[in-house]
C-alpha cells in the first residue's frame, strides 16, 4: 500500500502555500482586532426595563368634549390667509375665565384676533363673552355685555378686579395696544383703556395682575414681545423651496415690558423703569409670591431669551434674578424659547416650583424650589425630559384632576410655523400625570380623545365650570375652534375649593398662600395673577383629597403677610372666605 | 520510538531488524529526509524572496485595510507594525501608516510617514494623492479641487477614498449641496457600502433635517448593521428629538463594538434623559476609569471627534442634578479645566456651588455664562442674516468669532472656513485664522504653520485690494 505521508508530500506548493497562510492566520490570531465582545453592565447597573413605566393603579381622567353642546362657537384668527407669514400671526389667542356676573357660575371670554393688510395697521376681531348658563351650557352675551370691540389685533386676556368693587375686568391684549373693559356691575363693560391711563401701543402679549406695591390696589405687568412691524418685515425662507415662512424671534429686537402702578382712583400710571433693567422677548408671565416673602414677584417667560425673575424687594423696586436664581435657563444653561409658566408644588415641600413650557427640540423645564430664592431645573429627573416627540409648548396648568392629592400637569401644543421641518403644525396637547413620587409621565387617552387628536393649540385653562369639583379644561386654538372639555371621571375620594377674598389687600387676593394640612400631608396652593399663556384661570383654588383623607384645618398667609388659621373646613364644596380687618 | 520495551536508538540499531508492517510504518528513508530539508530551504528562500522584494508585508497590509475599513485604528496600527517588521522601509508600509494618521486627523505623522514614503521611493503620485486626500478632508479644497475631481473621474479603485475625503471638504466649507451630490453618487455607485448614508445623514443633521438624517443613519444601517457610526448617529438624533427609549436601545447596540467608551457616554445621557440616573451613572464612572486613549480611539472608530471631558462633565451634571454638590463639583471642575468653553458644564458648576451655598462664586460662574449667553444673543441675528444670504461673509465672520470666543471652537472655525467656499481670498478670514492659529501655534507645530499660510493670504488679500 502506498504510504499516505508520501501521498501528502507529493507537491510542495500547497505545502508551502498551507504553511505560510497558517503563519499568516497565526499572526491574525496574535494581533488582529481581539474578538468583539459586549460590554457587560457594570455593577449597579439595574436591568433594564421596558421603556414605558405603567402604574396600575393611576387612571388617567375622562375628559369629553362638550363644545358642540355647549354652545360655545369661538374661533381665533389670525390673517394666516393673506399669506404673509408675520411672526404676528404665530402667537394666536388664549381663554380666560371670570365670573363676570357674579351669579356663581364660571364665564368664558375668548380674544378674537385680527387680520392683516399690509402697510396698515392690524385690524382687531370682536371677542366673545359667554355667560355660563349651567349644565355645561354657554350663552354668547358678547354684544349684551358691550363688550363687542377691538381696537388692536388682539391675542391675550387676564382678568381681575382691579378696581375692588366685586366684578372683574377684562383686560385684552394686542398688537398696537390694550382694551381695557371696566366692568359696571350690570352685566355690561366699557372699555376704559385711554381713561384709566392703559395707554400701551406696544406689541403685548400676555399679562398679569398682582399688588406689586402692597396698597391693596392691583398693578398690572404687561410683557411685550418684540419689534416687528411693517417696515421691520424680513422674508423668511420656508424649507419648501420658494416659499414663504414665518420668522424666528431671534430676527427682531425684544421690547422692554411695561408695569403700571394702580393708583387706586381707576387710573393707571404706566413705570418703564420699573423692569427695564432686563428685556426679552416676552410670552408668558405669572405673578406670585415666589421666595415666601409676602410680596409678589413676576417670573416672565422670554421666547429665545433668558427668562426673567423680577424678585420684589419692596417700595416698588424689584431686582431680577433669573439667573443667579436658577430660572433663566434650562439645565443646559441655555435659553429657550418659552411660552406659558404655571406654579405648582409638585412635590409638597410647601415652596412653588415653575413649570415652564418650551419651543420644539427643547424640553419643557421644571424648576424645583430650593428655597432662599434659588431653583435647580430638574426636567431630566422628574422624567420631564422623557415625555417624547417635538412639541412647541404654549399654554399651561397645574391641577389635581383626579384628587390624588397632586397636581397635575396640561400643556396646549402647536408650532408656529407654516412648513416646519421637525414636527407638525398641529400638536397632541399633554396631560402630564405626577405620580407623588417626584416623576411625571404623560398620560395616554384613547384615539377618539381631544387629547389624541392634533391641534393648534395655544391657551388653556383649568375651571370647574359646571360645580361639581372636578375641575374642567378649555383650550383655544389658532383657526380652530375653541374646545371644552368637561371632567366626567368617575373619582374616589374628595375635593375642596376655597375663594378667598380680599379686604386689606386685592379683592381676589392675588399673592396669597395657602397650607392645607390633612392626614396625608399638606398641600400648598398660591393664588397667581397671569399664568398659562394668554389667558386667565380663576382665583379659586381646588385641592384634591384622595380617599380617607381627613382635612386638619389650612393657614392663609394674605398678601401683606398676615395669616389666618382655620379649621371645620368641609370637603366637597367651595367655601368663600373673608380676609379678616385690620 | 524506534526500540522495542524501551530500547534506545543505538541499542535498537544494533538489534536485528524487524521488517515493519507495512511501508507507511517504516522509519523515513534518507530521501525523505532530503526531501524535507528541501522543501524547508525553498520555504525559507520563498519567503527571503517574499521579504526581499517587500511582498511578505502584503497580507498585514490587506488586514490594515480592512482594519482601517471598520475604524478600528488600534488594529491597523498594529498590523502596520508586523508590516514593518516584515518588510522594512517599505514605501507601500509608510503609505498606508499615512493613510492611517489621515483617517485619524493626525496630519503631523501624516506629513512624516508621506515624507518617508517619498524617501523609500514610493510612487510620487501616490504620495501625492494622499496629500491631496488630507486637504480635501480638512476643506483646503481652493487649490486642489479640480486635481481632486479629475482624479475621481479617472480612478475607480479609489472612488469611496475621494468622495469621502471630497464631501468632507465640502461639508467642512459649507458647501452642504455639492457635498450631497458627491455623497449620492458615491451611495449610487457602491450600493452596500454603509458610509455614503452616514456622511449624507451627517449633513442633514447639522442642517437640522432629522427627519432625513434619521432615515440615512437607518439606511446605513441596513447596509450594514453593525455599522457603529451610524448607529451612534442614530441614537444622537433620536435623543436630541427627545426619543431617549429609542435611543437608548442604540446605544445599547454600540456596546458590542470592540470600544464602546463613546456610545458608553451617550447611553448614560439617554438614561439621563429618562429619568434614570442611577442606571447612568455606572456607564460614566466606567468610561472615567478607563484611559484616556482608549476613550479617544473609541470615539474615532466612530468617526467623531475625541471629547474626552464629555464623560466628566455629564458626571459632574447627573450629580449636579441629584443634589450631590460635593461629588459634582471636583468633575465639573475638571471639564471646565479641559474646556473652558463649556458653558453647559460652567451652568452646573454655578448651580452646584449656589447648592453648596458658595453663593459668591456661584454668581461668579453665572455672571460668566451670562456673559456669553448675552454675546452669543447676536448668533442668532447673524445666523438669519446668513440664512438670507449665504454671502454675507462679513456675518459669517462675525459668527464664527463669536462662537470662537463664547462656545466652540470647532464650530467656530467652521463658520469661518466657510467663508473661502464663496471667496478664497477674504483677507479678514485669513486674519482671524492667522490670529487663531497662532496663538496656539505652542501646542501643535502644524499650527505656526496654518498661521503663516492664513497671514501670507491675508497680506496678499490686502495688497490686492490696495489700489495703486
């Protein structure tokens, strides 16, 4: 038999060619690129888990939309049709409420808005004022009410009795100027702008009432936006090829914002210095007793720009701290483009966060009071950051929905451009369900739900409309129909509303801090002028009460500082309540 | 072997021979032997040959390539060091070495290894190419753009090598348009290479499209899934949309490349970004214990620049946020140090100094990053007025200082390179970037060079506009 190892030997070739390519591999082994590996967690690294956090036993709240059957018709336009694309049409209109009758039903009020003509001045759209009838049912008393004028092209309102005779006034917002409707007390308004001295032709957006000066008067801060105007008209290029879109703020200048001084005689005298020392591009405005002090500050929302803290020092002089306080910025250190601004306490350490609501590609900030007048903005780790997709953020509010003994959170959404790159024009709105535990995550509804639906969303407001403690949402949009959504959740446990009223200080008690001790804890509420973007909520304050929960009593700290204890408060009802005399 | 019960050789020779079974049994015949020792001296001469004449080097050669292929430098550099063991002073070696530093931005050794190319005779056009490869990349495109498009023409072989090089430049100059055109015909010509979607979703994110970005990275990907750059964009575009659980799962991915430090930090800010700090944290304190030059070839096997402070200060701001000022601060420090235009790293200092209750030097950080906030207010003018008119060189210059200055200066020395795209020859660019250069001439010898170059352009600039 031929030997096999004389068979392998018979040609050399392969034998070299094996032996070198096995060098070869030999030294691919040694020195190639070592085998790919996974990086093993390193320790302390929980598993992870799937993306969406679902808590059993929080349901979201049913909201149904009743705008159809309440009657309420009210449309915001903004002259969109003309198609020159000024960053006027981009702001839209908001919502406010007040009991502008004092019958004890809520009523709504929607600015109109206006069109364009070029080279001319912004023709302004009526507004509408709706009686509440009851039952979630709506009467449009617009013309009734004497309130059917517009003399700007309007956006906001914000509504208080700045006179203390007991009915609200309806101040409106615009471009060019104010309308100021000084309610008689029979049902009807007279615009009162040039007497009472509101005589602002600045662009203004959103405003807020508050007695800056401790006189038991309301003075009124008016953020303005910026200087666009006719002859300050860019052309903008839209991402479609040849067309034309809306501006960026950052094209314009920022107008200073304005503070007037209630002079206590149904006048106003207008201090441009007052908060002069920083401008920005101003959209949202709250004012509240921010640093427990017992005066009201004003926290503006700068759209591009630093947001501002106008600390009050007292004696009408206040120092802006937006910075050093933590609240110019996001936690990046960057400024956004802000909109709306609520205050909560959403993690009932009895000091007021800021929630404020940003343009797209940033997140909405959250920041949490430290005290001693500093914030940390905690959007990453109140799960803020997580809420998902691009959103351009306008209005905004706070509240206990669902009488968890937490407020929540809703935000209107809607871009303000035309053709945007990123996300759409019409946006889902957020509800942002706090879960007691330091987080939020929004809240899921079904696809036929408001909240599933797009829109152009722009105001909102929070509002038992109907009395029945479960607090209610209206939105409004940009050519597209105002929506009402009444509360129909099915709740477990209880609710109490308190209105306070002033005596010593502002009749609606604008500045005011209220502790509510119960078996589960306290609650802090304050009572705010402005908020949420171009709108007006009401000044009754809701807290909700989970089930069992046992109400101790509540400490009131009125503007001026005074507190006022009380006890025997009833669940279930809203309870008026004086502001002891001197 | 041989004896039988243990006998030795010598004892067995001396017995009395067993005939074996058969032949394949039979000890190996002195032909056999011969044989073998043939076979070995023509082994040994093959490969003196091999050696002599440089080809021993071609297959460590081949796995530079691929090395180079999938960004892993580590590998390439040391397949370059068996190459130069194997075949020493070998031109095709030092090529190839060139090759390497190119690919890393690592022009100095670049510039040596082509230098000793050139000495151990390589092809002077090859040696050329390279060059010309290396300022196509950095965007010195004025001079060499019509060489470069001639060569793309001619060469097939190497159409992937200039495009990618060509759209750099083009990119880095601005010139976004003519860079996609470059991109989709290399994509059209080499349908399964994962590269062209990745530089044309590169573009499209800095243009904000990311929408388009996302949809390239995806088409990278599905070119090639374990393609690590683009799955890292990918996971950078879903978490600046604010879509950190899809981003994480990217990023989760990377961790099965060979240095996944990069894509380590970027998954500890998706977790960040969700609320989960405590599962972030570990990612950092793993990427701060590593080497620093590990975490740098991580990045550039993701085709990103180094940054190699980003991990300390993303610790430094997850601390921060939880309220753990003591522990946030001394890394926070650091980056600054490495970094002092780290604004978003300079905010949380001042947040945790105003946590520890160091208010004045709180103010202090918060006075400085309102200083730049404020400068850095005109971007945005500056930016639309280039976005109506790319032309306005004097905005662009205005921008790119500013951002020099205030924020970044890689993009701030984009914004003024991208000035030569519409005119090679603007003086005050050239005088900006001289000035740069310069004053950091001390820490890289190229720089004193660049300097030189951009102040003779500048002069020549203004004597050409200095009439007679």
């Amino acid at each position: 038999m031929p030997s096999s190892r004389s068979q392998r030997v018979h040609s050399p070739f392969p034998f070299i060619g094996l032996s070198w390519l096995g060098i070869w591999l030999a030294l691919a082994l040694a020195f190639g690129p070592g085998c790919s590996r996974s990086s093993s967690p390193p320790s302390g690294t929980a598993q992870s888990q799937p993306s969406v956090h679902v808590v059993a036993e929080w349901r979201p709240p049913r909201f149904v939309d009743v705008t159809d059957a309440s009657g309420v018709v009210s449309i915001y336009r903004n002259g969109e049709e003309l198609g020159e694309r000024s960053i006027v049409e981009s702001l839209g209109g908001g919502v406010g409420v007040c009991d502008y009758d004092v019958d004890g039903r809520i009523d709504l009020f929607f600015p109109g808005g206006g069109t364009l003509k070029v080279g001319q001045p912004l023709p302004g759209i009526t507004g509408t004022l709706w009686r509440n009838l009851g039952d979630m049912r709506f009467t449009n008393v617009t013309a009734p009410a004497a309130i059917d004028r517009a003399d700007h092209y309007s956006h906001g309102c914000s509504i208080a009795d700045f006179d203390n005779d007991g009915f609200p006034d309806i101040l409106v917002t615009g471009y060019g100027g104010l309308n100021f409707f000084r309610n008689l007390g029979d049902g009807t308004f007279v615009e009162s702008s040039a007497s009472a001295g509101l005589t602002d032709d600045q662009w203004s957006s959103s405003a807020a009432w508050g007695d800056f000066d401790g006189d038991g008067d309301l003075d009124l801060y008016i953020a303005h936006y910026v200087d666009w105007s006719w002859q300050n008209h860019p052309f903008c290029p839209a991402s479609i090829a040849g067309k034309r879109e809306t501006c960026s703020p950052i094209d314009f200048q920022p107008l200073a914002d304005l503070l007037y001084w209630n002079n206590g005689n149904g006048t106003f005298g207008a201090d441009p210095a007052a908060v002069a020392t920083k401008v920005g591009k101003g959209l949202g405005v709250i004012a509240a007793d921010i640093n427990h002090d017992s005066r009201v500050d004003v926290y503006v929302a700068n759209d591009t720009d630093a947001n501002l803290l106008f600390l009050n020092r007292g004696g009408g002089k206040f120092e802006e701290a937006g910075v050093s306080s933590g609240t110019a910025y996001d936690q990046r250190g960057l400024p956004n483009g802000s909109m709306g601004v609520a205050v909560l306490d959403y993690d009932h350490d009895l000091a007021p966060d800021l929630f404020v609501t940003n343009y797209e590609n940033e997140t909405f900030a959250l920041y949490h009071n430290e005290g001693d007048g500093f914030f940390r903005c905690l959007t990453e780790t109140t799960g803020i950051t997580a809420l998902g997709t691009l959103f351009v953020g306008f209005g905004t509010v706070s509240g206990d929905f669902t009488h968890s003994g937490f407020e929540d959170l809703v935000v209107s959404n809607g871009h303000v451009m035309q053709h945007p790159r990123n996300s759409p024009v019409a946006q889902q709105p957020l509800y942002i369900h706090n879960n007691g535990r330091g987080k939020f995550q929004r809240a899921q509804f079904d696809a036929t739900n408001y909240f599933s639906r797009p829109h152009r969303g722009r105001g909102v407001v929070a509002a038992d409309l109907d009395g029945d403690g479960r607090l209610d949402l209206v939105f409004s949009h940009t050519n597209e129909p105002a929506t009402i959504l009444q509360q129909q959740t099915d709740l477990a446990g209880s609710w109490l509303g308190l209105q306070l009223i002033g005596r010593r200080s502002n009749r609606d008690a604008i500045g005011t801090q209220v502790v509510l001790d119960t078996s589960r804890g306290k609650q802090l509420r304050l009572i705010v002028g402005g908020g949420s973007y171009l709108s007006q909520n009401p000044y009754t304050i809701y807290f909700g009460l989970p089930p069992d929960t046992i109400v101790a009593g509540a400490e009131i700290t009125w503007p001026d500082g005074t507190a006022t204890k009380l006890a025997n408060l009833r669940a279930g009802a809203i309870q008026r309540l004086l502001e002891p005399r001197p | 072997m041989y004896g039988q019960g243990g006998m030795s050789k010598r004892q067995f020779r001396g017995q009395e021979r067993t005939p074996p079974k058969s032949q394949i049994e039979a000890a190996p015949s002195a032909f056999r032997q011969r044989r073998f020792w043939i076979l070995i001296g023509c082994l040994g001469a093959l490969l003196v040959g091999l050696w002599y004449f440089g080809s021993l080097a071609a297959l460590p050669r081949i796995m530079v390539e691929r090395s180079l292929a999938a960004r892993d430098f580590e590998s390439a550099w040391r397949w370059t060091d068996v190459a130069d063991w194997l075949s020493y002073r070998n031109p095709a070696n030092a090529l190839l070495t060139a090759r390497i530093a190119r690919s890393e931005g690592d022009a100095e050794r670049m510039r040596r290894e082509l230098k000793r190319a050139t000495q151990w005779g390589a092809d002077p056009q090859a040696v050329r190419r390279e060059q010309l490869l290396a300022m196509a990349q950095s965007g010195q495109l004025d001079e060499i753009e019509s060489e470069l498009m001639q060569w793309l023409g001619q060469s097939a072989a190497e159409t992937d090598e200039i495009s990618d090089a060509y759209a750099n430049g083009l990119a880095a100059q601005g010139r976004f348009d003519e860079a996609l055109g470059v991109l989709e015909a290399w994509r059209k010509d080499f349908p399964a290479d994962p590269r062209p979607d990745h530089r044309i979703g590169r573009i499209q994110e800095h243009q904000q499209r990311y929408d388009e970005a996302e949809a390239h990275y995806r088409g990278s990907l599905n070119r090639q899934s374990n393609y690590y750059p683009s799955r890292y964009s990918l996971g950078r575009v879903l978490l600046n949309q604010r879509r950190a659980d899809e981003a994480v799962e990217q990023f989760r991915q990377c961790l099965d490349m060979p240095l996944p430090l990069a894509a380590q930090i970027q998954l500890a800010t998706a977790l960040k970004a969700q609320g989960k700090a405590d599962e972030a944290r570990p990612w950092l304190k793993q990427v701060l214990a590593a080497p620093p030059g590990k975490l740098a070839a991580s990045y550039r096997a993701l085709e990103e620049q180094p940054e190699l402070f980003v991990a300390a200060a993303e610790y430094g701001r997850l601390e921060a946020d939880a309220g753990n000022f003591q522990e946030a601060r001394p890394w926070l420090e650091a980056a600054l140090k490495a970094n002092p235009l780290d604004l978003m790293s300079r905010y949380a200092l001042a947040v945790t100094l105003r946590g520890l209750r160091l208010k004045p030097e709180a103010d202090e950080q918060f006075a400085r990053v309102n200083a730049s906030r404020e400068a850095m207010g005109a971007a945005g003018e500056l930016n639309a007025r280039i976005k109506r008119n790319p032309e306005d060189l004097q905005a662009r210059l205005n921008l790119g200082k500013l951002i020099l200055t205030h924020e970044s200066e890689r993009s701030g020395l984009y914004w003024i390179r991208s000035i030569f795209a519409y005119d090679p020859d603007y003086g005050p660019a050239h005088e900006a970037l001289a000035e740069y250069f310069q004053s950091r001439a001390d820490q890289d010898p190229s720089y004193a060079r660049l300097a030189a170059q951009h102040r003779s352009r500048a002069r020549a600039a203004h004597q050409n506009a200095t009439p007679p």
